[in-house]
C-alpha cells in the first residue's frame, strides 16, 4: 500500500483541481456575466430583503436605519454587513458576490478535509475530500450558490469553525481557540437558530480549561468576553435604534414560537424523516436526498464506535459531536425547515461528513493505518 505522503499529494492536488473547478463552473454558469442585481424587490424573498439591507447599510449606515425600530429579518444579521462589504469593495454587483460564494464552498471543502485528513488513511482521506466535493455540488452549488442566502456563509464560517477546533483543543494552542470561537461568533450571527448552541460550546470551552489547569485563566476569561460581546451585536444594534434589548431578529423569534407551539407526534417525524432526506413528507414537489440519509447512517455508526469506546475520544469530538446533535434538535424543533427547499439543514452537512468519516475504516477492514 502506498503511504500516507503519496496520498497527501494527491489529495493536495485534488484540492487545487476543487479550487479551479469552482471558478471555471462559475465563469461558465454566470456567463454573460450581465444579471448584476436580483432584479426589483418584492418584499418577500430573502434575497432581495439582503439585497435592500445592505445597500441601506452601504449608503445610511451601520444601524440599517430603513429598520427604525429592532431588526426584524431577514434572518441572517450578519449576512447583510457581508453583502454590504462586497458592495463597498465591488459596488452594487451580483456577479463577484456569486463568485466569493462559490469559492467559499471550495474552500469549506478543503477545510474540512485539512481537518480531518490526519485521522484517517490516506485513501480514506481522499474518498472524505471526494464526498465533500459530491454533497456540495449536488446540494449547494446546484441550488444555493447563486442566491443571496446566508446559509453560503454559514457553511463557510462553520467549517473554519471545526478546522479551528481540531488545532485548537487537541492540540492546547490558544490563538486557533480563539479563532474558533470568533468563527463560532460569526456563524450564531448568521445564523440564530445557532444562538442556544453558542452557551453549549461556552460550557465546553470552561470545562477544558478547568480540566487543564496549566492553561492560563485570562485567555478563558477573554475568549468568553469577547465571544459574548460579539453574539450581543444585533442586541446593541436593537437597543441603540430602539432602546430594546433584542438579541435576535424579531422575525425569526415569532417563527420559531409558531413552530414550538404547532408541535406534535406527526410534525416531528415529518421533519425528522425530512433530515433523512425524504423531502417530500414536507413538500411533494421536493426530490429525495439519499445521501443524506446514507451519511447520518454513517454518523450513528461512528457514534456507536465512539461510545463503545468513550475514554478515546478527543476534546475536538466532543465539541463537534454536542454541536451536531444540539443542530439537529434546534433546527427540528424551532425551524421551518422546507423553507426554500432545504437551504436550513446546508451548515451542518459539512461537520457531519467530517466526523463521520473517522468511523469508515471501521467499515472498510481492508483500509489499514500506515
């Protein structure tokens, strides 16, 4: 069997390769390159209401002042200030938008395989690099790519988030904790239904530092100042406009009490089923997603190796697997998730392939460590 150097380089130039196939994809799919805006506003689609705050941003100012009491929606607050920069940078232009979001799919992908890649085989490290690129063409980069929606940021930032974990907490360096809870901040502002979890991974966070106390307390102490000063944006925002505190978009907040409240037996396994890829029990017009029911196979199969064998998983793990589980509950619970097709359930999709994928040599005997 060839060794893992060989299957590195392979893998590096196969990261490469994901990277110029994005590009040229792009360039082909956006040619003329002459739709620059998402045409005149309706008011409802999220794409537009994007679009609208962040010129607001770009032109009136930080607070969104065309929003003159708490910020209502769409849900991503965060995503706005995103367009907004691009719009400082590019003007007011779809097409390097569009382009920024593709490359941060490729960049989500080799990410996660940067992350994860040690752990593994070579040759298991590539069909991981393989899977990554096959779930982003065939769910994001087919459907999501080219629209104004947050959840292209968010599966970026998520997966910055679980590279930073891996260095951070396996390995005890300070500076890639910190910079997994700056990207654990950025994706809670991207993504509210995140909002619970960012108190999960604070106990995680106090845990480990008390589990290790070589660690010095002070970074403990800034870390949580600075991730809860940053969660806390849009309630600033809201409290400067409005002389509220409001943490989250108003608009999500009533949503997601309409669906805790219309709960019951039928709702919850209609959404579970939609998690496993059986889109149509939500919405008959939506095709299947087989592999998604195939990867959280997977997932429960790692889980019941892990758990078999609780004393040898790493302090990473365990903040990667808390933040699956707490996703998948939240978004359940709390989401709409047949909301434009199934854009919710896109930023966990990343995380989940890479922790599951160290169970697949369990699967494949053959597949033995160099």
């Amino acid at each position: 069997m060839e060794s893992k150097a060989y299957y590195y380089k392979i893998g590096n130039y196969l990261a490469f390769a994901i990277v110029g196939f994005f590009l040229v994809a792009t360039i082909i799919r956006l040619y003329p390159l002459t739709e620059t805006t998402p045409g005149i506003s309706n008011g409802i689609d999220d794409w537009f209401r994007y679009w609208d705050n962040a010129k607001d941003i770009s032109k009136n100012g930080l607070l969104i002042p065309s929003q003159s009491s708490v910020y209502y929606g769409p849900g991503s607050f965060f995503y706005n200030y995103f367009l907004a920069f691009c719009f400082l940078l590019f003007g007011e232009n779809l097409i390097p938008i569009y382009f920024i979001q593709s490359l941060m799919l490729a960049f989500s992908i080799l990410l996660i395989y940067y992350a994860f890649r040690k752990e593994l085989t070579g040759i298991t490290g590539i069909a991981l690099l393989l899977t990554l690129f096959s779930v982003a063409l065939l769910d994001t980069y087919k459907y999501y790519s080219f629209r104004l929606l947050s959840e292209n940021l968010a599966i970026f930032t998520l997966a910055t988030f679980v590279y930073f974990v891996k260095l951070g907490y396996d390995k005890s360096k300070v500076k890639f904790q910190f910079l997994a809870t700056f990207f654990m901040m950025l994706s809670v502002l991207i993504r509210p239904t995140l909002f619970p979890i960012a108190f999960v991974y604070v106990l995680f966070i106090v845990i480990y530092y008390f589990k290790n106390p070589q660690l010095k307390k002070k970074n403990l102490f800034g870390m949580i100042l600075f991730f809860f000063l940053g969660i806390s944006t849009l309630g600033i925002r809201n409290y400067l406009v409005s002389g509220t505190w409001i943490f989250l978009p108003s608009e999500g907040i009533s949503d997601s009490w309409k669906q805790l409240l219309a709960l019951d037996f039928t709702i919850i396994y209609k959404k579970i089923l939609f998690s496993l890829g059986f889109l149509s029990i939500l919405n008959p017009e939506y095709f299947p997603r087989p592999h998604w029911l195939i990867l959280i196979l997977l997932y429960s199969y790692y889980l019941f190796i892990r758990i078999k064998k609780w004393i040898t998983i790493s302090y990473s793990e365990i903040i990667l697997n808390s933040f699956i589980i707490c996703f998948y509950t939240l978004t359940i619970l709390f989401v709409t998730i047949d909301s434009y097709g199934f854009r919710a359930l896109l930023p966990i999709q990343f995380m989940l392939i890479g922790v599951s994928f160290l169970s697949v040599e369990k699967l494949i005997p053959t597949f033995k460590k160099d």
